[in-house]
C-alpha cells in the first residue's frame, strides 16, 4: 500500500483547508499564535494572511511584516502552511492604492462613445468619426478634422485601479508587493513558504477597457490601428464581429500576459505557486468585460481556483469546470475554490459539504474557506458572513468536515481525471456579439452551452470545456483523439456558436480526418477569427447533428466514449437529474467513482453499474478506512446496490481482478464483505419497515445549557447634548454619526424588560466592544466598564451586571466619543467610487449592537411566525424570564432561546427490559434533521456518535443496558439568530452581504428593486432545535411499548 492510502486516515496539510484568515484589526502576537494554534486543533492544513477592512495595523509596514513573521514561525511550528494574500482588500492589483498612485499610465481606463451633437469640448479623445455611406459605419478622421466629426471615443479613468493591461503597471504591483515579500521572507523561509492568493483581478466590469499600451499591442497582432474598429465596439456596423473580435481577443492575451503570467512566472521563479481567481466567472455575458477568457487566465497559475459565493449549488457547473477543465489539461495538480462566502451565519455542516462535493464532483480539489475573521468588532461580524472560526459555538467539532475534505484532497489530487468528451467553450462568440455595455444578444449563447453542459452531467458523461486560447498553445490531434496538453479526448462538441480561432478550425478539420467524432450543434460557427470562412461548412458537415435533446446527446456521445458508470432507482428508472453527478480517476491501477447527490432528494436503493469488472470497496471519507461492498462481478462490469441520502456521495474504488481469477472464469461471482464488530458502514441500513418502532417522549429535561443571551440591536440616540432621538435601529445610528463628519459626543440608550426575579442567584453580563472607552450606566448607576473576559469573539466583553437589573423596564446608557477624522472623510468618499477603496474601508469608531448574555430565557412579544427556510418571524420587545429547565421536542427559539448561540443538552430516560437487550438490533433515529449545525447522540453517558449531515441514525444495540437508560442531545447550534440579519424583508437569505443589515438591497439582492425598504422591524430567526420526535427502533419479536416505558424529563442528570 502505497502513501497515499496510509495518509488517508490522517491526510497531510498540502490536502488540507487552506481558509483565508481576515486580518481586520489591530494584529497582537498572542492572539495571532492563539489563532493559529486554533487552526491547527481544527484540522486546517494552514492558511492566507488575508488584509481586510477594519484591519488597524498599517499595511505593509514594519508592523505589518512583524505578523507575517510570527504568523509563519507558527504555521512552520505546528507544520502547517502559510501562505499570502496579495493586496489590502480586493480586487488584486492596486498594492493598497500604491500603483494608481503613481499617475494616468497605470490606472484603469475605459472607453466611452458619444454621437453629434457634442454637449462639451472632449477630454481624453481618442479619436473621432464621420458617418461613412449606407452599411459602411464610420470613417476615422484627422485630428484636425474634428469639427466634422459625428461621433468620438474617448476615454474614463478609474483613479482607484490598475490598468491591468499594462505590463509596466503589473510589474509595479508586482514589485510593489511581491518583491517586498520576498525581500522580507525569502531569505529565511523561501522554501518553506507556499505562494500568493490573487484575487478578483480584473480589467473592468460591464465596460470596454483601454490601455496606453492597446494600440500597439493591437497593430502588431493583427495589423491596423485599433482606432479603425473602435465604434464598431458599440455599434451594429459592417465588420463589427471582426472588429470585436480582434479588440478582446487583443485584450484577453494583454489581461493574461501582464497580470497571470508575470505574476506565474514570479512565483514559478521562487519555487512558489500562484493562485486565486478571477471576477465574474458564472457567466459569458460578464466574462467578456471583466477578464475576456477565464480559462487563458487559468493557464498561467499554477494553482487555478474559482469563487462560489452564497448558500446553495449552480443549475450548471461552469464555474467548477472552467476551472478543473485548465488544469487537468495543463498537468496542473491542485484546483482550488473560494466557498462559503455570503453563505450566512447559519449555515450548517450538511450545507458546507454539499457545497463543497458539488465542486469537487466537477473537478475541483482543494478548499479555501471564505473566510476566518480575525475578530468580529463593528462592521466586520457582517463582512459577507460567516465567519468560519472560532467564533462559531460549533467550532470544536469543525475538524470532522476538515478531515473529511482532506482525504477527498488527497484522492482526487493524486488520481488522473478519464473525461474523454471536450465542450468548446464558445466565450469569443460572445466576443463579437458583446456590443458597448449590452451583451443580451450573448445570453441564448450562453444558456445553450451551459445547458449541453447541464445535459451531459446528467447523462454522467464526463467532460471538460475547451478553450480555444489554451488549444492554440497546447492542442494536437494524434491517434485520433485531440490532446489538449495532457488530456486525450475522443469526442468533441461544438456548441451553437458564431465563430471559432485558426487554430481550432484547423484542429477540428485534423481530428475529423483521423476519425475523431465530432458533434455540432446549430447555430454552426461560420466565421473564422470574426471573419467569414467557407471552408467551416465542410467541416459542420462532417461532424454528426443529433437533435436538441439529452437523450439525443447521450446517445451520440456514446457512439465514441460510453460513460464508465450507469445509475438507475430501484425500479430500473433513468436517473437524469442536475444534483446526481460523478467523476472517475485512474489512481494507482484503480478506478475511483465519486458519486455525489446534491440535491435534497435521498435515494433509499440506487442500482449501479461500472463498465469495467473488479472488485468495488467503498472509501469512508470520515474515517478513510476501506469497506469491500456486496457486489455482482460479471464480464462486463460489476453490479451493486446503494442507498443515496440527500446531500451524500459515495467514493468507490474499483480494483482489477486478479489474473487468476480471470483465468479460472469465475466471473459472475458475489462478493461480501466480513463485517467484524470493529468495521462499522458509514451509513446503517435502513430499518424503517422490518422493526418495531418507538417513539421518544416529547417532553426532555434541559440538562445543561450555554448562557442564553439577548440582542438589543434598537436605541435612543442623543448627540452633544441636544435632544433625544427616537428609538431607532443601531445600525442607521452608526450612519447618522459618520454625517456629522467630525468627532462628536454621544449618548446611546438601551431598554430591556426583565420578568425573572433578580433576587434569584443567576448569571448575568452585558457583553459589548469596547467597553474601557465607554461610559456605562444600567438604571441611572455607573457601571464598570472593567472586562471579565470574552464571549463568542475577543472583540465581545463581557461586563457583570448580576443584581443591578430590576423587575420590569431596565435601561442601560452609553456614553462616549464617536471619533470622526479628517482622513476619514476622504477614504468614505473614495469608498463610493470603486469598491477597492471600500473594500479595505476602517473607520475610526463604530457603534454597534450590544448583547445581555445569562442564564435566563427570552420572551418575544408576538407568537412566532413559521415561513420557509426554516425562518421565525416575530416582533419586540423581548423580556428576559426565568431560564427553561425542560423543553419540548420541536423549536427551542420559540421556548425561550430565540437569540440562542450555543449547545444545549436534552435528557430523558426510557427502560428495557433485560431479555429485550438480549440478540436484539437497535437504532436510534431522527424522524427528519435536526434543526442543530452539530447533534450529539449519548446513550448511557457513552458517546455514540456526533451527527454533521445525513444519515441521522446511529446503531446504540452495544450502549444499552436492562433497565433505566439516559438519552442525552447536544444540539450546538450557530451564530445566526444571535448576528442576523434580523430585520431582512426576505426572512432567511442565502446571500448575505453588509446591506443585507441595511434599508437598501445591494449587490447580494439583485432580486429586488432598487427602491424598496429591506429593514423590517420584526425580527426573524431560523428554528433550533428538534424538527420531531426521534425513535428508537428494534427487531425484538417481543418488544412491546409499554415494556419499554418511555420516561421524558425523569431521575438523573448528567453532571
């Protein structure tokens, strides 16, 4: 057994998570090694020191370089990786403002059109035009003929970006920061350290990008001034697909060789690998604006990565496949993807893997978590969230989906990919058709390949996308297949397209001459380069034409390359969903199939057939161990039975028979695996039918729970001394203060309600940021602002305030100073004119919500509301009660933790008789998932198991004894219902963004209309708790309910 199997249990940091760690405030050296320390407890292999808004250390300063040293003399200690992050903020390119700084020639510029008559004198005229004949367009003029003119061109600076066509500017962000880098660690750690994350590089968005370095790059590429063809880039005009095409084309190749390939070859240089990825890569209608070819930029990385933002997976895997497609074909090991961001505080463990197989399935394999903040103080605990740290109540059990994702690293890294389909990618179509801003005429482009794309997947025909800029550097026909770097394919598919490069029209004519199988769909590309080409019609018609339908292409795919596996229900129906997906890799003499449903549909019995014969283990990614499944082995393959839960996958792994047993004809054998009391399935059988069934008692004592807590997210606002506001929410308050623009004295008041008796012994603390700059008072009496230590975040003190709050109305003051400067001013004007400057935003204070945290439980003023995505809506106030000591089974927010962001442990107790506990079978089961990120199943004090996704049963036949037993849930829950957003019109969002807190929808709610009123004043929160009854199920024939007694909320707590 190779490494590669023996690191399986416990896979080394290079498979691990790589998160971006946000540096977002003032960096201390213990608490960056107490970070990194956390990290590594966790299963996280290492990495990227990620500057961000709200970071107070300057950046690249000496101070700055100080954490790096230390964050990377921590990482090496621990053997875990540190890597860079290329630039304050994001997009990548700008070296925190340092590169536009230096003048016009390296900042962003753009063109933009104007027809007779003109409004102004121009300014920044590139050239100007005078209406030619009938279907001619325009003619380009002299200089000293503009009075003539009848349209010009002219150009925008963006003052705030790089010009990321110019090599010369590239270089200086190159220099700027790169080279400082290595300035200040190469000597001592160059080989240890790893690479650089860029990220969201980009030329412009929805916009014609121009460089100073164009008009050259232009003339040498294609022979004439780019001037001649600049208003067919905004008009119908005659020539206008070559006009374009030979513009972004130009443009493409400058983005990737300035930006991707110096800063590759840099690192290649160092020994170190480049990585990130670019903006906009869902869609060509965006690619051609933004970047031009996604898939060029991949080349140049050593490790390409992609971006998948929000709570949910694509209908189609373009973004995946872009990214898995480059490197596979360039012999490019790793692909990595950005997740998680905008996800929202709640999402759960089930959400991040599904999110995570769905891009690994399409080929990527390695995880960058977005992201790990530093602290949560002000507006960073709603910088696109969550935050996947230590201030989850769930973090210490995160190093099971850690674990899990980096033996599938290790496995799809180390095996070779088998797709023997290639989907042209048909962006420069786009190209020509993207007129100025308006590319609709590129959507039916669009939807057609990614719906062959969507078509193929469910067919589980196996494929990647072809460039054509990677094909005319790397494509060849040889054998008739058509190599693409490394990857062999034996059918190509040429989407509706307008036109196709040289090179690949010339490749086509090769590989259909030596019997590659080509496939074309109508619209066929007649135009080569832009231009029109008749030699294009001979060569759509010998490609074959099947109708437009995914059985038509399955069917004349398969004439060539047949799919490796073939997966039916039970009852022998066809499987043909997007949310069923697989990939195969040849690993070491084996074929791996890694199956993946990422759907909310659960298969109880799928039939499965791999085209090849052997013997097929199941790989147990939570434990790495090897299971050899029951299985028919026949000559032409080998047949199995599974069952497929919502949001699971399988990997199997598919051994070659040994000669002998080829030789002795013993095919047609079943195969079973010994199952010892050790070797346990990773998912029990099903036993829903063949047992006796009972149900749990509703009704559980609350054995244990963390602090209950409270948001008061409204006050009273009062400035200098002038008159009170109403009550009002804190998050305008904080926007109010910065109008001023100027410090100013403040006054903030906050009201709860209190029902419980403060006699009563209890915990109780008011938890805020800051508090030793504040001046506190609860009823009237000052308080001490003197800390007695942090909950959920270092940034969040707590503040003991047991016996000073009152029976009824209690309100709390907080006095201080909003620190308001000059300097201020300035970054929040910059921050409305291009997103960099917000990006890496710090103001000087901020006012936010604040929190009582203890042991009591909260009382909503209006009953609860059930609507979709598990949301509650309900209204304010809210009274602190006396803490719940039992709960019932369903949601615990709606009895008294609506605000809740911790663990709570049910308990009751049932009985067995002894000759019940004697031969029989037993399994816990949950009815449905636990509203719970994390669930904990004890039965008699002993552990048996901690549920992060399906399926919710466990066997306990082991863990019983005759008599009483204890059942014990830990439900361990999120931040969600403690951050929000609260007050979104849309209950539970999926995409979660800084206004999503706000009264006005931002990018993240491109769904509404721009004028409506985001902020409710309700509240919503997401359910917690038992979503019902669990049951007990055995296959005693004697068993009998009332033999069992089920007993909610009796003798005996835990201690």
């Amino acid at each position: 057994m190779t490494k590669i199997w023996n690191h399986l249990e416990n896979p080394p940091a290079e498979y691990r998570p790589l998160p971006l760690w946000s540096w977002n405030d003032r960096l201390e050296k213990k608490e960056l090694e107490r970070q990194i320390e956390e990290m590594h407890k966790v299963g996280i292999g290492g990495f990227f020191m990620h500057a961000r808004g709200g970071l107070q250390t300057p950046y690249m300063s000496e101070e700055w370089m100080d954490a790096i040293r230390i964050s990377i003399e921590k990482s090496l200690e621990l053997g875990m990786h540190a890597w860079f992050y290329d630039e304050n903020g994001w997009p990548s390119g700008f070296a925190g403002g340092e590169v536009p700084a230096k003048g016009l020639p390296y900042q962003q510029k753009r063109l933009v059109y104007e027809q007779a008559p003109f409004q102004s004198a121009a300014e920044r005229m590139i050239a100007c035009y005078a209406r030619g004949a009938e279907g001619q367009g325009y003619i380009l003029l002299a200089a000293d003929e503009e009075a003539n003119a009848d349209l010009r061109i002219c150009y925008e600076v963006n003052p705030y970006y790089t010009d990321t066509l110019s090599e010369m500017a590239v270089q200086e962000f190159i220099t700027t920061t790169y080279e400082r880098y290595w300035e200040q660690f190469g000597a001592d750690y160059g080989a240890e350290l790893h690479g650089v994350f860029t990220d969201e590089p980009q030329f412009g968005r929805g916009g014609l990008p121009w460089s100073f370095e164009l008009e050259e790059r232009f003339a040498s590429r294609w022979g004439y001034d780019v001037k001649e063809i600049l208003p067919a880039l905004f008009l119908e005009t005659e020539g206008c697909r070559k006009a374009r095409y030979d513009y972004w084309e130009t443009v493409t190749f400058m983005f990737t060789q300035a930006y991707a390939k110096q800063i590759g070859d840099w690192c290649a240089d160092k020994g170190w690998s480049a990585t990130g990825h670019v903006v906009d890569e869902q869609e060509l209608m965006h690619q051609v604006t933004s970047v031009g070819d996604p898939m060029a930029f991949y080349e140049h990385l050593q490790i390409p990565g992609c971006d998948w933002l929000g709570r949910f997976v694509g209908s189609d895997a373009l973004v995946p496949k872009q990214v898995s497609s480059a490197a596979r074909q360039l012999g490019k090991k790793r692909a990595i993807t950005e997740s998680y961001g905008c996800s929202g505080w709640n999402i759960s463990f089930a959400d991040l893997r599904k999110i995570g197989e769905w891009q690994f399935v399409h080929g990527i394999n390695l995880m960058c978590q977005h992201l790990q903040g530093y602290t949560l103080r002000g507006l960073r605990k709603r910088d696109y969230p969550p935050s996947l740290y230590y201030q989850q109540p769930w973090w210490e059990d995160y190093k099971g989906f850690n674990d899990y994702f980096a033996r599938l690293s290790l496995l799809l890294a180390e095996g070779k990919g088998r797709a023997e389909v290639l989907l042209l990618h048909p962006v420069r179509t786009a190209w020509t058709l993207q007129r100025g801003a308006d590319s609709s005429a590129v959507v039916p482009f669009h939807e057609a390949f990614a719906q062959l794309s969507r078509w193929l997947c469910q067919s589980l025909i196996e494929h990647d996308y072809g460039s054509e800029s990677i094909l005319a550097g790397h494509g060849r026909v040889s054998g008739g297949c058509l190599w693409v770097g490394e990857a062999a394919y034996r059918v190509v598919i040429v989407p509706p397209s307008l036109t196709l490069d040289t090179a690949t029209a010339q490749l086509l004519e090769q590989f259909v001459s030596q019997g590659g199988h080509l496939i074309a769909f109508d619209p066929y590309p007649v135009l080569v380069n832009g231009e029109h080409d008749g030699g294009l019609a001979d060569l759509m018609q010998a490609a074959v034409h099947p109708e437009w339908s995914r059985d038509e292409i399955g069917h004349a795919v398969s004439a060539a390359s047949r799919p490796f596996l073939h997966i039916t229900e039970e009852d022998g129906t066809a499987i043909a969903v997007d949310t069923l997906n697989v990939r195969t890799l040849e690993l070491e003499g084996a074929v791996l199939c890694y199956i993946v449903n990422s759907g909310e549909k659960s298969y109880p019995m799928l039939h499965m057939e791999v085209s090849r014969p052997g013997t097929v283990s199941l790989i147990d990614l939570e434990t790495g161990s090897l299971h050899v499944l029951r299985q028919e082995i026949r000559e032409d393959g080998v047949r199995l039975r599974l069952p497929l839960y919502a949001g699971g996958s399988y990997m199997l792994k598919l051994d070659p028979l040994p000669e002998a047993t080829v030789a002795a004809g013993k095919l047609g054998s079943t195969v079973e695996e010994e199952i010892t009391e050790e070797t346990e399935l990773p998912y029990p059988p099903s036993r829903v039918e063949a047992c006796t069934r009972l149900e749990l008692a509703p009704e559980w004592d609350i054995a244990y729970a963390d602090l209950n807590s409270l948001t008061l997210d409204s006050a009273r606002l009062r400035v200098e001394g002038g008159a009170w506001s109403k009550t009002q929410p804190v998050i305008f308050i904080q926007e109010q203060l910065l109008a001023y623009g100027r410090s100013v004295a403040f006054e903030l008041e906050f009201v709860f309600q209190v029902a419980f008796d403060p006699k009563r012994p209890r915990e109780l603390y008011l938890v805020l940021e800051q508090p030793e700059e504040l001046e506190i008072l609860l009823n009237g009496s000052a308080v001490s602002s003197a800390s007695c230590g942090w909950w959920r975040d270092s940034s969040l003190q707590k503040i003991d305030i047991v016996g000073l709050a009152i029976r009824g109305s209690n309100v709390i003051t907080l006095k201080g100073m909003f620190r308001h400067s000059a300097e201020l001013n300035d970054k929040l004007e910059r921050a409305k004119q291009f997103e960099a400057e917000g990006n890496n935003l710090t103001l000087d204070q901020e006012i936010e919500s604040i929190y009582l945290l203890g042991s009591f439980g909260v009382e909503a003023a209006e009953l609860f509301e059930e609507t979709e995505r598990r949301a509650l809506w309900t209204g304010g106030p809210f009274t602190l009660t006396e803490a719940p000591e039992r709960a019932c089974t369903g949601d615990l927010a709606q009895q008294g933790f609506p605000f809740f962001a911790g663990s709570i442990h049910l308990f009751q107790t049932f009985e067995l008789g002894g000759e019940e506990t004697t031969g029989a079978q037993w399994t816990f089961q949950f009815h449905s998932a636990p509203d719970a990120v994390v669930t904990k199943l004890f039965i008699n004090r002993a552990e048996v198991r901690t549920f992060l996704w399906e399926p919710y049963e466990a066997d306990i036949t082991t863990y019983l004894q005759p008599g009483v037993n204890e059942i014990v849930l830990v439900l361990t829950g999120s931040c969600r219902n403690l951050l929000g957003p609260h007050h979104h019109i849309k209950g539970e969002v999926y995409k979660v963004g800084p206004d999503s807190y706000r009264d006005k929808p931002g990018w993240t709610d491109k769904d509404l209309k721009p004028d409506i009123h985001v902020y409710q004043d309700r509240y919503c929160f997401v359910r917690f708790g038992l979503a019902a009854a669990p049951a007990i199920l055995g296959d005693a024939n004697d068993i009998s309910g009332s033999a069992c007694g089920i007993a909610g909320a009796n003798a005996g707590r835990l201690p």
